[in-house]
C-alpha cells in the first residue's frame, strides 16, 4: 500500500527514527529532535546491549544517558502544521471522489470477513506479502507469490504459539523447580537430609557386612569345636603312644645292661620290630589338618577385602564426578530460556518459505564404518559381585578369565552371585538410544549376551543361562557362531575369524546388532525385539577362555 504523502515544508517535523510526525518533540545535546518514546527505547536498546548511548542521526555517542527535554516550540509548530493539513485534506476529500480501498483495508470495527473492494471471502494468505487476500485479489495482484488458506495458515501459526507456550511452560516448572532446591539450600535442609540420607545408607551396607561378618564367625566357631575335638583326640592318641614309647625306652635299657649275649640277642628282633612301628604311626598321625580350614577362609576374607577397597574407592570417586556433571548440567540450563527467541525466528523464518520439506538428519543415518560406531561408544566395567567363583577378574574389572585358584573350601557368595553357571554381568546398564561397545575373546568357546537384571542367578536349568531364557540374548561362539533366546537357537554359516567382536545396541527401536571387527564391519546377526528396562552387558566362559573389554576412548577420531 502506498505511504502517505507528506509536504516538503513537514520534513523537518519528522522523527528520524520511526519517519513519522513527531510524536511529544524532544531534543538532545547534539540538538536532533525525536519523538520522546522513540529515543527512549533506543537510548534503552544500548544500554541493554551494554553500549554507550548515541545519537541516530549524527552518531555522537554519550558518557552517560542523556537527560531527555521537551521541545514546547515544535510540539507547538506540529500541532498547527497538523490542524491545517487536516483541514486541507477535509476540504480535498469533498471535491474528489473516494479512492477504491484494496483487500488490506478492509479491517473494519463490524471485523468483516470479506473484501471490501471485490465482496469475495478473504480465505487466502499471502506468505510473501503476509496478507489476508480474496482469490480475485490473488490473481490480479499476488501472482508468482507463496499462496496457503488462511485456515492452514491459522493453524500453522497456533501450532508454533503453542510450542513456544509448552516450552516456556518446561523452563518456568524448571525456574520453580531450581528455585525451590535453591531455597532447600539456603536453609541447608537439603544438605542435612543428603547426609542423614547417605549415613543410613552406609549404615545399611556396614550392618549387612556385620551380618555377614557374623556368620563367618559362626563357620569359624564350628571349624574351631570340630578342630578341638579332633586335636583332644590327636593328644590322648599320642599319650597312649608316648607311654608306650616309654615303655619300650625302659626295655631297651634292660636290654642293653643285661650281660648275657643269648638273651640280648633273642630279644632285639622283636624289640626292634615294635620301636619302628610307633615312630611309623607317630609321624602319620601328626597332621595340620584341622588347621586347614582356617588357612582357606583368611584367604577369602584377604580377597574380598581388597575387592571392597576397590570398589569403594572407584565408587566413591564416580560419586565426585556425578556431582561436578549435575553443576554442569546446571549450568547449561540455565541458558534455556534463550530457547523462546530461537523458536520465534525460526518460526518467522518458515512463514517465509514452503512447508513440508524434509532433511535428512544424522540421527536418520545408520553407521557404516568403524569411525561412525565408535561415536556411539560406552564405558562398561565388570561387577565382581556377580562372577562366579571359579572367575577371575582383574585389570581394573576390564578382563575375566577362570580362576587359577580353586579352593575346596566354602566360599562367602554374594546373593547377585551366580551360583552353577560361570557367568558375569558388567555394573553399567544400557537404556541410551544407541550404545556400542567391543570385546575380545581369547579361546574356543564363549557367550557374549545381553540380559536384564533380574536374571535368574542360582538356577541349575536353563533359567539362568544366557540366552536361555526372555530376560537375555546371547552370541555363542565356538566353532561358528549362534544366537540364542528363550531358549531357541538360530545357526549361523558364518565361521569366527577375528578375535574382537562388536556389539550395537538401539534401546528404543529395539534392535541388537552383532558385528565381527576388523578393517570393516561384517554383521553377523540383527536380533530384533522390544526391550522393557536397562540391559546389563555379560559373558560366560569356557575352558582355557579369557574375555576383555576394549577401551574404545584412544579408538575414537
């Protein structure tokens, strides 16, 4: 629509930041006239964007924000130049006749829904222009624009406003949410409430070692009764024999003071015989056998001390990095609030070009290479809490492999042990949208699975065995490879080649992926399932088997 002819002798009555008549005239130093509003909101715009205040005109820039005066003299000048132009234009408008209106004036107060100059629906929006329109508008002067309905266009626009009023609703709950833990601070409730949280905690675990501690004392009390009766049986044994040895001791004197050679010589075999046959039986019958016991239970207890030493000092540390992540993520949220404003340009900067075109995203892209997988990598430990005895783990819980000790002994188990089957599960459950992690194998048969938590650990069916049932999947390898679920086994023709093997897991989608690792990626199996909580990664071994986790961190680009 065409602007408004202003006369030459009115420019010098115009603002010269909105081009309009000046609106309450005032001046600054530089002696430039604004409209009050006008200069104020600018003068405001740099001090919001930490600038000094300068004039739009001239550019002269101020120490400090001017003081703003009221110009009476060409407040006054406007207000005639304005009555008079009005009266011009009154006078003008009686002789002319009126000027056909187009499609954008037709905002009356009766809000009339047709076009004031056609009579048509006003049902079709410009996006160019961004003007409602009638179709007889569209042809004659909107040709070659971006054309929608003005109900589509509607619900483009309350769709974007009612984005950014779910959004601004999440950082408002997230403000009141940080405002209220902020308040828990500063009257240090929360900080007693996490101490007092964390001491029965702690409590806890130290009266479960207690309990334990207790029935350890309680097997050591009956080793000690059984090796006491055994020892009072040991020493009476030998009294017999001692009495008896002394016996003999005193024969032999008699023996050697008696002065006939015939008698000595009719009494030594028979002596003889007797003398070696008690030193026989006294050496056989001293044992450390009772003492056994004692020896196989200070090595468990030696061990599963410095497990715990470990575990708590590796545990204790990830508490530390828990805590510096969550003040990360703190941080970051703090930023969130910028999100309305690239929400409103990115919606502004749509309602200027065509709906309906789609990208292609990374997230839509599958990995092909190694690089690509290793973007997914995860951190995975395992739990020797879980192990079975005859396992052995070690390298900072990166590797298993059987045990070089077996004890004949008791062992202490930890109730999430497993009991028949020489299986382990790793600490970390995996739940993200995708994870990749790598394992070698050295040996002929192994399973690598992934299984939930509340796997059956003490079984002696198949219950508890990796893919032996529907809380795991497991790849068995030996001669070739096999996958297993419930119980069913599905054969593969593929032969094992490499020793490192990769696993890719899509927790959402529900897709797990078995991958032989070398130069390329050769996908042995795609297992395709819906996963209902956290999958725990872990492996059985066979004979002569050793089992490690890859570091994937020095791997990735």
């Amino acid at each position: 629509m065409a602007e408004p002819r202003i006369p030459g002798r009115m420019n010098c009555l115009c603002c010269g930041i909105c081009d309009e008549v000046l609106r309450n005239p005032t001046t600054i130093t530089c002696g430039h006239n604004f409209c009050m509003q006008c200069i104020q909101d600018r003068f405001a715009y740099d001090e919001r964007t930490k600038r000094l205040c300068s004039c739009p005109e001239c550019g002269h820039k101020f120490p400090a924000r001017p003081q703003l005066t009221r110009n009476t003299f060409l407040a006054d000048l406007v207000s005639r130049e304005a009555a008079s132009q009005k009266r011009k234009h009154s006078e003008a408008s009686k002789q002319a006749p009126k000027r056909a209106r187009s499609c954008t004036d037709t905002r009356t107060s009766s809000g009339s829904n047709l076009c004031v100059r056609h009579s048509s629906p006003l049902d079709i929006y410009c996006c160019t222009d961004e003007q409602i329109i009638c179709a007889v508008c569209a042809q004659a002067e909107h040709r070659g624009h971006t054309i929608g309905s003005v109900r589509e266009e509607r619900r483009r626009k309350q769709e974007e406003l009612k984005n950014i009023q779910t959004k601004s609703m999440q950082i408002l709950q997230k403000q009141e949410k940080k405002w209220k833990n902020v308040g828990k601070i500063q009257k240090q409730e929360e900080a007693r409430k996490t101490q007092d949280y964390c001491e029965s905690v702690l409590a806890g675990v130290i009266d479960s070692l207690q309990r334990h501690y207790m029935s350890v004392r309680e097997r050591i009390r009956g080793h000690e009764e059984e090796a006491a009766a055994q020892v009072e049986i040991s020493l009476q044994t030998l009294q017999v024999k001692m009495e008896e040895m002394r016996k003999r001791d005193a024969e032999l004197i008699r023996l050697t003071q008696t002065d006939s050679d015939v008698h000595f010589l009719q009494k030594w075999p028979s002596l003889r015989h007797l003398c070696e046959k008690q030193h026989l039986h006294l050496v056989q019958e001293v044992s450390e056998e009772p003492l056994l016991p004692f020896t196989f239970i200070k090595k468990a207890v030696e061990q599963l001390g410095k497990q715990l030493e470990e575990f708590c000092d590796k545990e204790f540390a990830s508490i530390s990095q828990t805590a510096d992540i969550g003040e990360q993520q703190e941080s970051e949220e703090e930023t969130e609030e910028d999100d309305i404003q690239q929400i409103w340009e990115a919606s502004t900067a749509r309602s200027h070009s065509l709906s309906g075109v789609n990208t292609l995203t990374e997230q839509n892209m599958e990995p092909k290479t190694r690089a690509d997988f290793l973007e997914y990598a995860c951190g995975l430990s395992l739990d020797p809490t879980t192990a079975h005895e005859d396992l052995f783990i070690y390298d900072d819980d990166k590797e298993v492999r059987l045990s070089p000790l077996k004890f004949k002994g008791k062992a202490i188990r930890h109730p999430e042990r497993f009991i028949h089957r020489r299986q382990v599960l790793c600490r970390e459950g995996l739940q993200a949208e995708r994870c990749y992690y790598e394992i070698e194998v050295e040996g002929e048969k192994a399973e690598i699975a992934l299984a939930y938590k509340g796997i059956d650990r003490k079984s002696r069916t198949a219950l508890s065995a990796f893919g032996g049932n529907a809380n795991s999947w497991s790849l068995d390898r030996s001669t070739n490879y096999s996958v297993s679920h419930r119980a069913d086994s599905i054969q593969l023709t593929t032969n094992p080649s490499q020793r490192r093997l990769g696993v890719y897991l899509k927790f959402k989608e529900g897709t797990l992926s078995f991958y032989e690792v070398s130069d390329t990626m050769i996908l042995l199996y795609n297992v395709k399932a819906k996963f209902t909580e956290p999958l725990y990664p872990g492996f059985w071994l066979g004979e002569k088997c050793c089992i490690r986790i890859c570091d994937l961190k020095e791997d990735r680009p």
